[in-house]
C-alpha cells in the first residue's frame, strides 16, 4: 500500500465446465498479469476452478479430487509471488460440501470462507449441492492441498503486512437481506470482496450496480466484486461476465459485459480515506470475532496394497429381495399409477405406441394394458402401431404382431419404406449408403406417424425408451427420444428383462406368454439396418455400444454414489469375472459409457415427462441436472490411465 492505496484486481477468466486442468491455467495466466500490473490482491468468480454451473456433477469425486490437485498446482505456481489471490472452489469440509472462497498466498493457503446464502430459488438450486456456512457449528480443522486449515462459521478477516483488512463473501451473500459483508465491516474490513456466479438477465445488471454501489457506501469500504463469464454452461442462462470495484458508493473500475475473451480490471482502492470517513461515522465498531476448537490427530500410518473384501452386485439395478414378484409388482405399480394420472389428467382414453417386437415397446406395452384395465377402459383404446422398416426382421415383426392380438389392443400396420425412400429422395440422400442420416430418418419418420396418429385420435404418444438408452444418448434426437409421456424413462436395459419375464410368468395367457418369451431371447436392435442374408438381425446393439449389463453397472454407480473411473474400473473387476470381461473390455466400454454419457446430455435436457421408479433416474428436472456442454476431460484422461 503506498499514500493509502492498494491495488485489487478482479478477473474473469475463460472457463470449460468442469475441467478444473484448462480453468486453473487461466486463472494462473491471469494472476501472472495481475501480478505485473501491480495488483496485491485479486479476485475470481464463484466456483471458478471447476466453473459455477457443472450441476450434479459437484457430486461426483472425480471433479472434486481434480479440484484439490490443481489448486495445489496452483499454490505451487504462487509461491514465488507476493500477490494474495482468492479462488472459489468446493470444498468437503466435515460431512458435507461447501462453495468456498480460497485464500491464498506464497504458496500457502491463508484461508477458506464458506459461502453462508444459498439461493435455492429460480434458476438457482445450490442447497442441492452445498451446505451454508450457517450449517457449520464450531470451526472445524479440514486438510486441504496440503495445507491444515480452521474453516470457522465465525466471521474471517484477512490483514496484509501493510495492515489493510479485507473479508470476502460469495454471490447471493450480497443480495441477503442482512449480507454478511455488514459483519465484516463492522469487525473492521476494509474491503470486501465477492466470488459471485450472477447471471444476466433484463434490468437485473442495472439493480446489481446499484446493490453494489449502496452497500459499499453504507459500510463505508472497497467492494471488488468479480462474476463469471464466457464459458460457463448456457444450457438455460447466460452470464455475462461482471467486474466491478466500487469505493463508498461509488465505481471505480469496470468490465465489459458479454465479452467473448478473459478479462482482467486492476483498480486502486483508497484505504486511508475510508478509514477516514469511518472515523467519522459512530456506527461503526471495530470488533474482530473469533472461536477456537480443539483438534485431536490421528497417528500416522504406513500405507499398505488394496484389496476388496466385500461382495459387489454386478447388477444394481435389479431387486435382491428374496420377494421378486413384490418388487416388480411394485415397480409396475409406479408405472402404471404416472400413466393412469397422465390419462385421466388430460381426459384422454386413447394411447399410441409404436410396437417393434423389442423389449422396451414390450415393457411400455405392457404398461399401458395394465393402466386401461386398473382405470377400467376397453384396451381398443391402446393403439399398437408397427412400423415395418428396412431392418425389420420376420421374427420381430411377427412378434409385434402376435403380442398385440393376444393383449387385445387395436393393431395398426404403417410401413415407413415407401415415405422414408421419398424423404430421402427429397434431401438427396443415397438409400445404399447405411449411414446415420439413413438410420435417424427411419426413426424421425416412426415418431412422426405416431404424433401425427395421435393427433388424428385425440390419443397420447407413449414413450418407450429406457434408462440405459438415455444414458448412452443411444436414442434419435426428436425421433424415439420424443413421446408425450415416457413410462420406461427410469428403468434400466437389465431391469427391463426381469419385468417383461414377471409379466410372461404371471400375468398373462400362455399365448402371450410364449411371445414375451421369444422376445426376452431376441438379440437387441434398432433394426435400421437391413438383415442379413439370412433374414436375421445384423444390427445388434451390444456389439456397437458395448454390454448393457456393464453400462448399467457403470451407471448405477456414477450416478449414486458419484464415484471416478479408477473406482468403477476396480468395482467392475470385481463384480464380473474376469473370463467374462477382461480388464481392457472394461476399459474400453467405461471410456465408451464417460464419453457418451457426456456427449448426449442434450438429449436428457429436453425429456418427456415420466415417472421416477428407482434411486437413479436421469429427469433433468429432479434428478440429473448436468449442462449440455460440460466437459468429460478429467474423467477420460482419468480413465485413460487405468
């Protein structure tokens, strides 16, 4: 600090969603031009290690372990400089998980802030993910990038070696009716900074300038205040990249807003006459709060090799109870109860569904008779539609055929060759090239007879996809992805097979039952390929995308328990035998489920409505909420090193 000034710094940096290696090498780049500009200390965005918007992905291990690494990369880059740099990262402290502002300096972590305000209101839902600095009882030790730090529920202040006092606070603690930045200056802060993640809306950027301004001059302090930017998921807001420092009530310095590239705004801040006016002004009382916990060490212990001692299930998804007709029962309970409301919500006693002779068409089948007959309508009303294509097999189509008029639904029979070799006339597209454009205008036309037909009966398009298929994005974009009510959308590809085989067991004549039977045997497919010279399948599903069984296991696990590639890798080995599955199958197919499961979240964000069954499902709207563009780069090169 020199004639009272201190020079602060705020930045916005480029950021790729949950790439924690990419976001913190420019926030290093950063620091560097701040620290040749003058700055002593500077601010990042919330969460800006791994970016504010990676959703349910904070649960996961994987970005967690990647963030702790490379803020310790980060505190080995700083520490030959002298500027103290505060970083927003998640942080397991306790129990839980905490969006925390990370002081660092000289290599060294001085400090970690929780953030006390979670907006969990709108586009926001952070009590999803984190726990308030409120929820902390007493300060409590946490090692972190090897450094032993006392997180505290308390109120922290910062002194530099020139005696100037800052605190922090972190987005919506700012926009709180009472922020806790009025404590910080109250214990003598002379300025605040604030981790925010704000995004743009109309009139909204106006009202924050103001809040920012009105609260720097109520509390008499510098405010430097930084938001994320470029880069950050635009799944459903945009953020716009906010800058500002502000010194009693007024603006010092400022970002451009919407700018496409990082951005680093290095202002002064005047301390002395702050103080000055403080001096001034009795409101203010000087009480620096603090608390003190014991701690209590382990001993040190040698590390030894791993071995797994305990059984794994190689297929969760499936019920152990010793009662598996109750189970199933149940699970077509829940189905057929979110159909039945669908139904009766929208007076409607008339459904469509496209029949392939698959399991999934089965299952969904299935369910629909089950839901006629508990709200007592004629099964007529259950329109089964097969759609013969250019894969169609006998097998499948027969099948198709046989199910239908056994369970007694009306059967309606639309081949799609005569429009497809149209459309694809019309697009200019070669029938003989098999390519993704002559597999997805098969499916697109499929969907289309059937939104079209529901609309011509005043019915309801049932979606048969399944869990494991929306996972793997194995599913045309506005073809099979697309229905007005999705029974299946929760229930894995292995689940789907004991339910079908319950059904054939149980519920039906042995007419049906021999039908189901042959299905469950059926190879699975698209069938958007033609078949082979012998008529049978040549497109089966496994040989592309890899086992249904292990994908299930993989997401089973990803999901639940949010476990990293290197754990599901080693849980897999144990679960499945090994003349089964090598170790380079496994990896294979867990790199083929991570790269997948990443790419395809666009077509998770915009799912039909459909009922949740089990612990894991993949409902963007209170399930999985994952932005479309986040990055699978931690993962893959994780996976890659097994």
């Amino acid at each position: 600090m020199n004639y009272g000034y201190i020079t602060v710094a705020s930045a916005i940096p480029s950021v790729c969603v949950a790439d924690a290696d990419y976001n913190i090498k420019q926030i290093e780049s950063l620091i560097a031009q701040a620290e040749g500009k003058g700055a002593e200390i500077i601010v990042f965005p919330e969460l800006s290690v791994t970016g504010y918007s990676c959703q349910d992905l904070f649960a996961q291990q994987t970005l967690l372990d990647q963030t702790e690494m490379k803020i310790l990369q980060l505190l080995d880059f700083s520490r030959m400089l002298d500027i103290i740099c505060i970083i927003g990262a998640p942080v397991c402290i306790g129990t839980a998980l905490y969006n925390c502002a990370v002081v660092c300096q000289h290599g060294n972590i001085l400090g970690i802030v929780p953030k006390r305000y979670l907006p969990n209101y709108g586009e926001f839902y952070e009590k999803r993910w984190f726990a308030s600095a409120d929820d902390l009882d007493c300060p409590i030790e946490v090692r972190f990038a090897g450094n032993t730090i006392t997180v505290s529920p308390d109120i922290q202040l910062f002194q530099t070696c020139d005696g100037v006092k800052f605190g922090i606070e972190l987005c919506e603690d700012v926009w709180a009716p009472v922020p806790p930045s009025n404590d910080i200056a109250l214990a003598g802060a002379d300025i605040v900074f604030n981790l925010s993640a704000s995004d743009d809306l109309i009139g909204k950027n106006a009202y924050l300038k103001s809040l920012l301004s009105q609260q720097s001059a109520r509390l008499i302090c510098g405010y430097v205040y930084s938001s994320c930017g470029f880069g950050e998921s635009t799944q459903d807001v945009v953020y716009g990249g906010n800058a500002y420092v502000y010194e009693n009530g007024s603006l010092v310095a400022e970002s451009t807003r919407f700018s496409l590239d990082e951005q680093l705004v290095v202002s002064q801040i005047d301390v002395e006459k702050l103080r000055t006016e403080r001096r001034k002004n009795t409101s203010f009382v000087h009480a620096a709060k603090s608390s003190k916990a014991v701690i209590v060490p382990t001993e040190v212990v040698q590390p030894r090799d791993f071995a797994l001692l305990r059984n794994v299930n190689p297929h969760p998804f499936i019920p152990t109870s010793k009662d598996m007709y109750a189970s199933c029962d149940e699970i077509f309970s829940i189905q057929v109860c979110g159909l039945a409301k669908r139904l009766v919500h929208t007076n409607s006693k008339r459904v469509v569904l496209g029949i392939s002779g698959g399991l999934d068409s089965t299952l969904a089948l299935l369910v629909c008779v089950k839901t006629f007959d508990k709200l007592g309508y004629d099964r007529k009303g259950i329109i089964g539609v097969t759609m013969p294509g250019f894969g169609t097999t006998d097998r499948t189509y027969n099948n198709a055929l046989s199910l239908m008029q056994s369970l007694g639904v009306t059967i309606r029979e639309i081949s799609i060759r005569k429009s497809v070799t149209q459309h694809f006339e019309d697009i200019g597209h070669d029938i003989n090239v098999h390519d993704v454009t002559y597999e997805n205008g098969q499916a697109r036309e499929r969907t289309q007879i059937l939104m079209d037909l529901s609309n011509k009966l005043g019915g309801l398009v049932i979606g048969t996809g399944d869990l494991s298929e929306l996972a793997l994005g194995w599913a045309t974009y506005n073809g099979d992805h697309m229905s007005m009510y999705g029974v299946n959308a929760s229930i894995p590809k292995t689940l789907i097979r004991y339910l079908v085989s319950h059904v054939a067991d149980n519920s039906v004549d042995e007419t049906s039952r021999a039908t189901l039977l042959d299905i469950i045997d059926t190879p699975i497919s698209p069938e958007l390929i033609p078949a082979d010279e012998n008529g049978d399948i040549k497109q089966k599903t496994e040989d592309l995308v890899g086992p249904y069984e292990l994908h299930d296991f993989f997401l089973y696990h990803f999901l639940r328990f949010g476990f990293r590639p290197s754990k599901l890798f080693m849980l897999a080995r144990n679960a499945f035998d090994a003349t089964v599955y090598s170790d380079d199958v496994i990896k294979h197919w867990l790199r083929t489920f991570l790269r997948r499961f990443f790419q395809q979240q666009f077509k998770r964000s915009c799912l039909p409505d459909g009922p949740k069954v089990g612990s894991v499902t993949l409902s963007p709207r209170g399930d999985w909420r994952m932005p479309t563009d986040a990055m699978s780069t931690a993962w893959l090169a994780e996976c890659d090193s097994l």
